[in-house]
C-alpha cells in the first residue's frame, strides 16, 4: 500500500461509463461512473454477474473500447489508442489457429524487434515453464481447451508486459485443471508481481487468487459496489487455501454483496452465478 | 473406408458405365441396338482413338497447350482475386462505391466475352487465358474479399495487443484468414480456369482439347469428340489431384486434414 502511495497506480479508471449504441436505435449503458485502481504489483479480481461489464471495463484499460465518460490512466497516463503496456488473456479463444503452438508464442516477439531465431527459443522456454514442451508443433485444434489457454498465458507472459488482463482465463476448464492452472499462475506472478486485473465468475477462484476483489453491480448501469482486501498470506496454494477459517470469512463478507446483485441480475432474466 | 476399397469401388462405377455403354451400342437387343453407335460411337472406339492420338503423339502439343492456358488463367486471376479481395475489404468507401459494378460483372455469361476476346487478344492463347481470368477472378475476388472481412475480432483484438503493425497484421491474420477461404474455393477456381480455357478453345482457335472436340464435332465424328471428352475427363481428375496435394500441405492447421486429434 505504501507502494501504491508512492507510484501512481498502474490502472485507474476514473468515473468510467460505457453506453453502447445500439443496431436498433438508442443506446444500452452497460456501466456508469466507475472508479478502480489497480496498484503496481497488485493483483485485483472482479466479480460480478453475467452480462454486468467485466469484459467491458478490460476493454476500457485495454485500450480496445474508449469510455463514454471518464477515462482510464495507466501509470499516471491518460490512454489514448491501445495499452501498450498490457498483456490480454480474452475471454474466448484468441489464438491464430494457422500457426502451430510455437509460432503463436513466438510471433508475440515480432513487434517488439526481437530476431526469429532468439523468439523461438524463448517461446520454447515459456512454453515448456507451462508445462507443454511436448506440444511445440500442434495447431490449436489439435490442443485441449486448458493446452490452449496456457498457450495463450505463453503468448502473453512472454512479452513481459507490466499489466496483466484476464477474463475468466479458466472460466471453460474443469475444477482440476483449474486448479493446476491457478497455481501455474500465482507461481509465475510471483516472480516479477505485475499489476493484474482478472475477470472471473467463481468468487472461490477470485479470492484464493488475489489481493482484493472488487464486485460490480447488475447491468444495465453496472457500477463497483464493493472492494474487499483479501488479507489471506502468500504464496499460497489454490486447493489448500479454501480450508483456512480466513477464507471463509471473507467468503462470507463478499458473498453478502454479491448474492443480492446476482439475485438481481436473475430477476432481470439473466442467468449464471458470478 | 480403406483407401484401396474406394478406389477399387471407383472403378468398379467406371467399368460398369462403360459396359453398360458397349452392351447398348453394341449388342442387338430385340431385333436393334438401342443406342445408334454413329451417334454415341462404341467405348472400344473411343479407347482405340484415345490410345492412337497418344501413341502418335499429336495430342501433347493440345493438352500442354490447354494445360498452359489454365495455369495462366489461375495464376492471374488468383493474383488479381487477391489483390482486389485486399483492397475491397480494407477500404469500406470503394467497396460500397464499386459494389454494383461488381456485381454487374460478375453477372454477365462469360461465354457472350469469348468472341470480343478474340478479337482483342487473338485466335491464340491470351484471349483463352483472359476468359479463364474473367471466371477465376471473381471466384477468389468474393472468397478473400469474405475470408478479410470475417477475421475473427477476438484474433485480431489480440495480434493488436501484441503490438501488431498493420503489415504484422496483414502477414500474420489477414493473409493466412484470406488464404483459408480461396483454398476453400481452390478445387472450383482450377475448375472454372479450365472451363475458360476449354471453351475459349471450343470458340476459336487452332489448338488445345476443346479445339480437338470441335474439329471433330464439325466432322460428325462422334468417336473423335467422345475420344477428347474422355482425355478432357482425366486431365481434371489429375490436376485436381494436384489441387487436393497441394491443399493438403497448406492447410495442416485446419481441424479435420488430420486424423490425429487429442484430448489433455
Ligand atoms: N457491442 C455491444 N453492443 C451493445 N451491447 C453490448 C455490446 N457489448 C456488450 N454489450 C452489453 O454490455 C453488457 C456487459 O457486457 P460484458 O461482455 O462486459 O459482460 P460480462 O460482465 O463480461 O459478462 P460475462 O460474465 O457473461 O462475460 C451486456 O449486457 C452486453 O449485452
Ligand atoms: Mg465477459
């Protein structure tokens, strides 16, 4: 926190809203006025329910959606055009199917000037630090959905980018590879703390994982209802977090606020659990 | 099924076609034959000229001829398909500027162009290879035109936040998203490029297969155009074969061209 005091947060949305006009004429506000900061080395998850702006509000520190008010600071910098400095894991699969595990690793490196020979050697490394040296040459088709969000984590890692975005990166794999995909992650956060905001729909999974977890509100003019610190110790394990009494209690606090926007969200005829 | 049994089963339609056609042309059924062997001439007449025309030779000049003038077709109208296909889908203003002249084009019976092709490029190859152009341009025009403009925007909102430039992009997601679609509609461009070298043939000129089946047809000679349709037939299964071969190396990344699929 001190940190935070001192450096201007990594993210800031600032009185962020997005509406989005609509095909059919008039416009849907999807959020309205929100505030997040995201402190250097923090890691924030995001819980809210379906349909409410999570993937939005990435969009919006993204870079790929502009705000309809307010703005996003990253570092301390208004962004204008794309977030350079972040990596984006996107909610579907986002790998080039035409290019095999490697090259999609590798090609990430391409921008930034990096010669073929050295990209490809270390797309190798990444690849074989999440655990698929064996699957090198596979296209994404011939790659399980949890093979091919870890190419994806790869692809992104690899530029060493300051920020991290994901959204719900392991929202289609089972209980068991989530877990083991959860550790891979906090285990490679570890190393180098990037400021991360990750999207996701399992309030276990958002607290196990981060620092703070921020719930939003139903859509339409979905807002922040509720920051809570996550005070549990690290490193951490994913599995064995979930007994400690800590963890309960904080479960307990969060899912007060979010129950009543899910129930809300259900009653706009809307459907899944966050 | 096994390879070897599909072919076998392939031939066995081809044999028994032909044996239906002997028996028929051939062999008196109730007092005559029912097809008239002047009119639909006899298979073994047929292989008999076929065989002649290649063990004298003259019909390599005609196939390389025909041959050329479809590989030419191709190759430019792909190269134009693609150049245009590029253009279009990037710049919104010219597409929907020129989309009814496109459309108006790509109307219009390419068989009314073969006697201004002549006349324009001569009775040689060039007005043949424009007439092919004309089918396979439009052909690989729509396809890339569909494959830029449908890149998946999740692919290319991610190659953006790689840092992608738009030549990255173009090299990385436009092309190879561009290229699955003409591939897609590969085996029909070849098609067509031969169908305008065919009939540009078969039109006007002093050489290829489809000059061969109209010498023969203004003779009556029914053996002669059934002779050129039969080595016409063979050409297309060969160099579609080609096509498949070559598909097959391209394409390894698309799901389905591989039977090895796995599970993690
Ligand atoms: N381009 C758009 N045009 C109109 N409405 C949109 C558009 N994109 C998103 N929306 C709406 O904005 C709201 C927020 O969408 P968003 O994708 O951010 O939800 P989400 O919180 O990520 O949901 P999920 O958990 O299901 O992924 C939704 O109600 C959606 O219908
Ligand atoms: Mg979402």
């Amino acid at each position: 926190m001190e940190k935070a005091l001192a450096a201007p947060p990594a993210i800031a949305l600032r009185g962020v809203s997005i509406s989005f006009r609509l095909a059919e004429g008039g416009a849907y506000d999807a959020v309205a006025r929100s505030d997040l900061a995201v402190a250097p080395g923090e890691f924030v998850a995001i819980v809210g329910p379906t349909g409410c702006g999570k993937s939005t509000l990435l969009n919006v520190a993204a870079g790929l959606l502009a705000p309809s008010t307010g703005q996003a600071d990253i570092f301390g910098v208004r962004l204008a055009g794309l977030n350079a400095k972040a990596g984006y894991l996107f909610q579907q699969d986002a790998l080039m199917p035409w290019k095999t595990a490697l090259d999609n690793v590798a090609v990430a490196l391409e921008p930034r000037g990096v010669s073929r020979a050295a990209a490809l050697a270390r797309a190798r490394e990444w690849l074989a630090r999440v655990g698929l040296s064996a699957f090198v040459d596979r296209y994404p088709h011939m790659l399980s959905g949890g093979q091919r969000k870890r190419v994806a984590l790869a692809q992104t890692l690899i530029r060493d980018p300051e920020i991290l975005l994901m959204d719900e990166p392991f929202g289609p794999l089972d209980a068991q590879t989530r877990q083991i995909m959860g550790n891979l992650l906090l285990d490679l956060w570890s190393r180098d703390r990037k400021a991360v905001m990750f999207v996701t729909h399992d309030l276990e999974e958002a607290i196990a994982l981060a620092d703070r977890v921020v719930v939003m509100s139903a859509g339409p003019v979905a807002t922040i209802v509720g920051d809570f610190p996550v005070g549990l110790g690290r490193p951490r394990d994913i599995a064995e977090i979930r007994t400690e009494p800590d963890f309960h209690a904080i479960h307990k606090a969060i899912w007060a606020t979010l129950r009543g926007e899910v129930q809300r969200a259900y009653a706009r005829g809307e459907g899944r659990t966050a | 099924m096994k390879r070897p049994t599909l072919l076998a089963l392939q031939l066995a339609v081809g044999l028994v076609m032909l044996l239906v056609w002997h028996v028929l042309t051939t062999v008196p059924i109730g007092g005559r034959k029912l097809l008239d062997p002047f009119f639909f001439s006899t298979p073994l007449d047929v292989l008999a000229r076929v065989w002649k025309d290649f063990y004298a030779g003259t019909i390599w000049r005609h196939l390389g001829i025909t041959l050329l003038e479809t590989v030419l077709a191709f190759v430019f109208g792909s190269v134009g398909g693609i150049v245009f296909g590029f253009v279009f889908a990037r710049g919104e203003l010219i597409a929907a500027v020129f989309d009814p002249y496109i459309k108006a084009a790509n109307a219009l019976p390419r068989v009314v162009l073969a006697p201004i092709f002549a006349l324009w490029f001569g009775l040689g190859i060039w007005s043949k290879v424009a007439l092919g152009f004309t089918l396979v341009f439009f052909i690989v025009f729509f396809n890339v035109y569909q494959g830029v403009r449908e890149v998946s925007p999740t692919i290319l909102a991610n190659a953006r936040m790689l840092g992608m430039n738009e030549r990255q992009l173009l090299r990385h997601v436009y092309w190879p998203a561009a290229l699955t679609w003409m591939f897609s509609s590969l085996h029909t461009a070849v098609g067509f490029a031969l169908v305008g070298a065919v009939v540009g043939e078969y039109l006007g000129s002093a050489a290829g297969l489809g000059y061969k089946i109209h010498e023969a047809e203004s003779v009556f000679d029914v053996t002669g155009v059934f002779a050129g349709m039969m080595i016409l037939a063979v050409f297309v299964i060969v160099i579609d074969a080609v096509v498949t071969a070559i598909e097959k190396r391209l394409l390894v990344w698309r799901p389905g061209t591989q039977s090895t699929t796995t599970q993690g």
